[in-house]
C-alpha cells in the first residue's frame, strides 16, 4: 500500500458471520478487515485453516472485501501450543501448522499474519523465553516472507512482552522483526502513551481501541491515548500499514463494557479524515 488504511475486526461483533461482520463494516465506509482463527472459532476455525488451506481461502474472498490481517491462534489460549513453546516437539508441530497457514494467507490474498510472541513458562527463565520466541519469530519471519506474507507479532498483558521498553529493546536486538502496535495493552498496566510511542518505527500492523490505567478497552470519554498525535507519529515514520478498529464485546479484561459499535464509529470518525488528509 502507498498510504495507510483503515479496517476493521471480524470479532467485533459477536455472533455475526464473516459475511456479516464484512456487511457491517461496509455499511460503516470501512473496506476492508481483519480476522482471527481460533480452534472451533466461530467465524473461523483454525483447525480448519490447517486442514484445509485452500478451502478456506476460497470461502474468504467470496466475502469480497479486502483481508487486512489474520491473527492466528496454535492452541486454546495463551499456554496452549505459545510460539515459544520449551518443548521442542510443540514447536516443531507449531511450524508445521505455520506452513499451511501461510499457504492459506497467499492464496487469501492476506498480506500479513499476526502471532503471539509466547509466555512465561515453568522452570523456563525469563531470558530463555525471550530468546525462544526470538529465534522463531525470526526463522518464521523468512518462511513468511517465501510465502509472500509479513509476519508481525502483537506483545500483550501475560505475554514475555508486556512492557514497552522490554519490547523496545527486543526489536532492537531484532531488528528484522516487526510488531502489531496496540497502545492499549501498555496503557491498560498503567505505562504513558508516550512510552510505546518510540515503537511506532517498528510497526508493521495497528490496532486502534481507546483505553486507559487499568481499563484494557475504555469508552471514548474515559480513555487516555490521544489518536491524532498517535496518526502523526505513524505518517512521521512512514507507516504504510493498515491501521485496525479493535473493539470487542470479550469478558476476558472486562472488555464487554463498552459499545462496540458506538465506539468504533466514534474511532473511525476520528482516524478516517486523519488518513485522508481532512
């Protein structure tokens, strides 16, 4: 892309179907969105994807709307199958499934694929889990790049990346390596905007949610991130990337105690005119 864009999240709208959630965002000027597999996902099931990567990839662009990302889940949850996984035999099963999603984002025609970076483990050093999930992102990254696919990981709360100055100083030690920039997991543990503001030059995905000390996602009047100066700083280090409405109706984080559709406009109604030089 010649200059950034916004889409929006499959997920946003609880019990829709893709085809719906593609209608939704429409009918709000967004063109284009953003998917998540999970295992037995509702609107789209990752042992599907690994089973049948073609079959998938046929049922999405019969959506006909363009695919701005896809967040891929190996396991249940955060423990299940991480990336950084100590066990060498789940990271071998881990890249095996890799292959066949990236097989499934190319013929998608999904131009980048979205992991977690891993967790903290028992008996597993801190240092050691960061070093795992280095060495992966890194190798998975070149598989990536083969299937004409970017690889970008998304450092969250209970992930090994959890602050923005430890993840700082992880891209800058790998510096091949891009992030999914998502202000709210900081500000959520109490960190300023302004700390995550120095990993925008590493950002090869955005999610945009309001959110504020302790509140993961807050209403539009609660929240503390200032978006016209986070679009500025984006443009300032030439981000071409698509930037992503992620609200959620999830009761993990109390997340299910905002409209999402209310704040979603009111995020779309802020960024849209940044984007486009209004």
């Amino acid at each position: 892309m010649n200059e950034p864009r916004l889409a929006g999240a499959a997920w946003s709208f609880v019990g829709a179907t893709l085809a719906e959630s593609a209608n939704i965002l429409r009918a709000l000027g967004v063109d284009a969105m953003e998917l998540i597999a999970l295992p037995g996902g509702p609107q789209l099931d990752a042992h599907a994807i690994a089973a049948d990567p073609q079959g998938e990839a046929r049922r999405v662009r019969a959506l006909g709307i363009d695919i701005a990302n896809l967040i891929y889940f190996f396991g249940t949850g955060f423990t299940d199958r991480p990336l950084n996984a100590a066990d060498t035999a789940v990271r071998t099963q881990n890249q095996a499934t890799l292959l066949r999603v990236l097989e499934f984002c190319h013929a998608a025609r999904i131009p980048s694929l979205l992991l977690l970076p891993g967790v903290d483990q028992p008996g597993l050093p801190h240092a050691e889990a960061v070093r795992l999930a280095a060495a992966t992102l890194t190798e998975w990254s070149t598989l990536a790049a083969a299937a004409s696919v970017q690889l970008v990981f998304e450092p969250h709360i209970e992930s090994i990346l959890e602050s923005p100055f430890e993840t700082l100083e992880f891209l800058r030690q790998n510096p091949t390596l891009k992030l999914v920039l998502d202000y709210s997991h900081f500000v959520a543990q109490g960190y300023q905007p302004a700390a995550v503001d120095s990993l925008a030059a590493y950002a090869g995905h955005v999610h945009l949610r309001q959110a504020a000390p302790h509140q993961l996602q807050a209403r539009w009047v609660d929240g503390v991130i200032d978006f016209t100066a986070v679009v500025a700083l984006l443009k300032e280090v030439s981000y071409r990337g698509y930037l992503s409405l992620e609200y959620e109706h999830d009761p993990w984080m109390d997340s299910d105690r905002v409209d999402v559709i209310s704040e979603t406009i009111k995020m779309r109604d802020l960024v849209q005119p940044l984007l486009e030089g209004r």
